[in-house]
C-alpha cells in the first residue's frame, strides 16, 4: 500500500490505544488511593480503641490512689502502734522484753510497707505522666491520619479528573482514527 498524506490512521490508533491504557492505569492507581484510604481509616479505628484501652487503664491507675491512701494510713497506725507498744514494753521492764520483738517487727513492716507504698505512688505517677505523653502522640496521630485521608480523597479526585479527560481523549483519538481510516478508504476508492 502506498502512503498518502492523509494517513494519519497508525498515529491516530496509537493514540488511542495510549489513551486506553492510560484509563487503565488511571483506574489502577484510583484503586489503590481507595485500598490506602481503607489502611488510613483502619490505622484511625486502631487508635481511637487504643485511646479507649488507654483511658480504661489510667482509671484504673487512678484508682489505686484511694488504696494507696488505705495502705499509707494503714502504715501509719502501725508505726504508732509500734511505738506505743514500744513504750509500755519498757514502762514493763523485764516482763516487756519478750514483747519487745514484736514491737521490732511491727516497726520493721510498717517501714517496710511505708517504702513499698511510696514505690507504688511513684510508679503510679509515672504511669499517669506517660499517659499524658501518650495522649499526645495519640492526637498528633490522630492528626497525621486525618490529612492523610484529606490527601488521599484530593489525590483520588484528581485521579478521577484524569481518568475522565483521559476517557474522552481516547474517545476522541478512536473517533479520529475511525475517520482517518473512512476517509482513507474514500480517497483510496476514487483514486482506483
């Protein structure tokens, strides 16, 4: 076949066929905009049931003050029990000598017990300042995730826009090229 200079059929069916394929990908990629907006939403639902766990343990956490505050009182009539003990073991001489190993132990737990609430208060403290740190990473997440979805929607949409200029100049090309090829046969049936 000899070539006119109307044929513009090949340029014009490969245009189509780019802008085909280029739907395609358009259609690829809107696809995983919306599996990455799932992940998104997924990683969002994630840490809204990790906020919840987190505040469900630092009321507890919070409640342990009232128990630490039985257990310091507590802590506190021993001592004076023990020191009141003391004292009348030694207002009774030798007949309170025996006595007095009770009042040593009695001494010994309530500083005992005194140290070991204190560690508890202490870690109860810290538990609750990590709380507030968690707290704030947990928003500043809650944050990111949140543009990101905004991201996500504004990059499907303009995905969208490209699919749908796309969509039309591939109608456009197939239609060229169907013209192309009509015209060609025309030109090709006169000149015969």
């Amino acid at each position: 076949r000899q070539a006119t200079p109307l044929d513009g059929t090949q340029p014009a069916s490969e245009a189509a066929k780019l802008a085909e394929q280029a739907v395609t990908d358009s259609q690829v990629g809107g696809k995983t905009i919306e599996d990455a907006i799932g992940r998104f939403q997924e990683i969002a639902s994630l840490g809204s049931t990790m906020e919840g766990n987190l505040q469900g343990l630092t009321s507890r956490v919070e409640g342990m003050h009232p128990v630490l505050g039985a257990i310091a009182d507590v802590t506190s009539r021993t001592s004076l029990l023990a020191l009141n003990a003391g004292i009348i073991a030694a207002q009774a001489g030798e007949r309170g000598a025996a006595f007095q190993v009770v009042v040593d132990e009695l001494k010994s737990l309530a500083a005992r017990t005194a140290a070991l609430t204190s560690t508890v208060e202490q870690s109860v403290r810290t538990v609750l300042e990590q709380r507030g740190k968690t707290n704030e990473a947990a928003e500043a997440l809650r944050r990111v995730v949140a543009a990101s979805i905004e991201d996500a929607h504004r990059a499907g949409g303009a995905l969208d826009a490209i699919r749908s200029s796309t969509t039309q100049s591939q109608q456009v090309s197939a239609s060229i090229a169907q013209s192309l090829q009509t015209q060609e046969r025309d030109v090709q049936e006169t000149l015969e």
